[in-house]
C-alpha cells in the first residue's frame, strides 16, 4: 500500500511539458518582469499572469512573435463573493441591500491575483492544439486596461461585452457601446453585487419543489392513501 | 365594413365571416429560441402540417398577418420590435404566447434581461405551456383559437366590449 501511494504522489512529479516550457519562455523572454506568475498543466494549457499596464503588449508578444495567431476569447472575472449568498440554499439568503463581503479570504485561481477584477484571454496558436491563458489584475480603484483590438481585431466585441457586464473599460478601443443589453440599460449584470430583482422580491424556494423520485419517498402517500381508505 | 362597426350584421353573415376567417389564419412566426423548433416543426413539416387547419404560416410582413405566435425567450432589449410588430398587424389580430418564457420568464425568472412575460406589453389570447411545448399543443392553441374566432360577435370585438379571459392549452 505504502509503495502505491509514493507512485502515485510521484507520477504527475515526473511529467513535464517541454513545448509550454518553450511557449513560457518565450513570453517571458520577451516580456521580463511583466509576466508575473504563470503555471503549466501538462498537457493541458498553460496560464500566464501578467502585469496590468503590459496587457496589450502580451498579446503582441503571442501573436507576432510566438505564432499565437487565432484569438480565442477575452472576458473578466469578478472575485468578490456573492453578497447575496447562495441563493439556492435559502437559509443563508442575505436581506437586501447586503453588506458587502471581504474578498481578501477567497482565493483568485490559478496564477493568483491582487485584485477584485481580473481580465482573462485565450489565445491559440493554429495547427497545434497549445493555447495560452492570459491574465491580469485591473486596479479596483481605476478600472482601465488596455486593448486587444490592435492585435486581434475580434476582441472588439469581446471587450465590449466585457465593458458592459464588468464596467471595465479597454483603452484604445473606441467603440465601447452596449453589444447584449438595451442602449440603456443601467448598470453591470455580471457584478457580483448586481441584484436580481426578481430574487428580491420572491426569495428562492429552495428544492420544496422537487418531487420525490418514485420509491424514494412514498411512505408519507401510502400512509395517506391507507387513511381515505 | 360598415355594417360590423354598427353592430347590425345579420347573424348568418357573421357566421360566414368567422367561418372564413377561422379558416384563413395568417400565421407569423416570431422565434426566439428553442420554441421556434417546436413551432417550425408544427408549421412546415409534413407530419403536423397546421396547413390542413388553414393556417398559412408564411406571410412577407405583420402588416399581412392575422396570428403572431412569440416563441421562446422574450428579452427587454426585443420588446420595442415586438410592440411594434403587433402594431402593425392589422385588426382583427391575435397573439398566441408559446412556451414557458413567453408566458412568464420560465427558467429565466430570476434574469436581469429577460422579460417575465410577454404580456406585460401586447394582449394574449392562448397560452401554450411548456418547455417547449410540443408540436401538437401548439397545434391544440390554435385550434382552440379557431373555435373562439368561429364564436366571436365581431361587432363587440370592434366596440372593444368584448372581454374574454384568454385560453390556456392543456
């Protein structure tokens, strides 16, 4: 038993992944002191945090040099924890308005983070299956960071997306109009601290809903039934 | 039309209107997600075929048609277009909500752009539920219409003193 575990412990030690090794460093190389922390899953994907004012340069860096020419996605994360709780657990509802939590316990994921926002892209280089996963952190107190568009010029909508649903906003991308939400929509959806108004007004009912499934739970209607009888 | 708006149509003449009416149903289609399967699947497929009803579901504009069907999930961003539609329908018009999210929001409930319910804004005569519904409720919706068009006193409908409860299918 005890040589199994040690195997085990031992076998993801012993894989490596040279061509993300070579990807890493080739950003690093060009990048320096801007890529801040970065992890590789072998065989998987490959993370690179860098810093917030080299965010459009990381992308010219992949595209031109590193041959990352086919732009996946680009969108951002809000780390704070839901004011509202989880909704689907009634019990720990909040009233509203919530306080708002402290976001300094949760933990901001891979290659880790300073901030409440982070944007994130993925880029993929065509003809192989490597992509990397671009992040970096937007100052909570100045919620700007550069574009991708002059890059890979379909970021264009993601980033207006990002601009609607986050409140971020892509410097050097003129054109940050709504792209989902009516033009006058107020406010950012996919903040945390957004409320559903519907949930509000009527709080999650929980699973009362959900029928027992057959057999599972029949003696209540059983005992019932034998009662009309 | 003279004679509907005073209200002095010969019975027998506004039976034959409605029968031909009943049976002359300008369909227009408004998907808006999954449901509209469902309704293609009712409207031009050989094994529902809601021809044989005489629903024609193919008019060139709402300014031809008699019967919307809002199919799927209405958002507030596509309510103004919908508003408008029903607008340019000519009367006497009709509007049959299909599925869960039309009628209420459905799994949507909670959405921050989702509309609960697409008659907040235009009147509904049938509500088909489900989630989709299949081919044959909706189909059930629009017979159940063609009965309520075949009982109308049409001179009411003009004064607009006719209040009906809307049909609920199933």
């Amino acid at each position: 038993m005890a040589d199994e575990a040690t195997t085990d412990a031992e076998a993801p030690e012993a894989v490596t992944d040279e061509r993300r090794e070579e990807v890493l460093a080739a950003l690093t190389d060009a990048l320096g002191d801007a890529v801040v922390d970065s992890l590789i899953k072998p065989g998987l994907n490959l993370w690179v945090r860098v810093a917030t004012e080299a965010w459009s340069e990381a992308a010219d860096v992949a595209a031109a040099r590193l041959g990352f020419r086919f732009f996946d996605f680009l969108s951002a994360i809000d780390w704070l924890p839901s004011p509202y709780g989880r909704y689907e657990d009634s019990a720990v509802d909040t009233p509203f308005p919530p306080a708002m939590p402290d976001r300094s316990a949760v933990e901001p994921g891979y290659t880790g983070g300073d901030t409440r926002f982070q944007v994130l892209g993925s880029v993929a280089k065509p003809g192989t299956d490597l992509r990397i996963l671009l992040k970096a952190d937007v100052p909570d107190d100045d919620l700007r960071i550069g574009t991708w568009t002059r890059t890979y010029a379909g970021a264009a909508w993601h980033e207006r997306e990002t601009h609607e649903m986050f409140g971020i906003t892509f410097e050097g991308n003129a054109d940050l109009r709504h792209l989902y939400l009516p033009s006058e929509f107020e406010g950012h959806p996919l903040r945390k601290e957004f409320p559903l108004l519907s949930r509000v007004i009527k709080p999650w009912p929980g699973i009362v809903d959900v029928e027992p499934m057959p057999g599972e739970d029949d003696s209540a209607d059983s005992e019932a039934e034998g009662a009309d009888a | 039309m003279g004679l509907v708006e005073s209200g002095k149509m010969p019975k027998p003449l506004t039976k034959l209107l409605n029968l031909s009416r009943k049976y002359s149903i300008w369909a227009y289609q408004w998907g808006l997600a999954c449901c509209a399967i469902e309704m293609g699947a009712a409207f031009a497929s050989p094994r529902y075929d809601v021809m044989r009803l005489g629903v024609i579901p193919f008019p060139a504009s709402p300014r031809q048609a008699d019967l919307v069907i809002i199919s799927g999930t209405v958002t507030d961003k596509i309510l103004p277009a919908i508003r408008r539609l029903y607008e340019q329908m000519p009367d006497p018009k009709y509007v049959i909500s299909m599925g869960s999210c039309a009628n209420c929001g459905g799994p949507y409930w909670d959405s921050y752009s989702v509309t609960k319910g697409v008659d907040q804004v235009i009147p509904v005569d049938v509500y088909v539920p489900g989630c989709p519904p299949r081919p044959e409720a909706l189909i059930e919706g629009i017979a159940l219409l063609q009965e309520r068009i075949q009982n109308e006193d049409m001179a009411a409908r003009w004064r607009g003193a006719q209040d009906v409860e809307p049909i609920v299918v199933g």
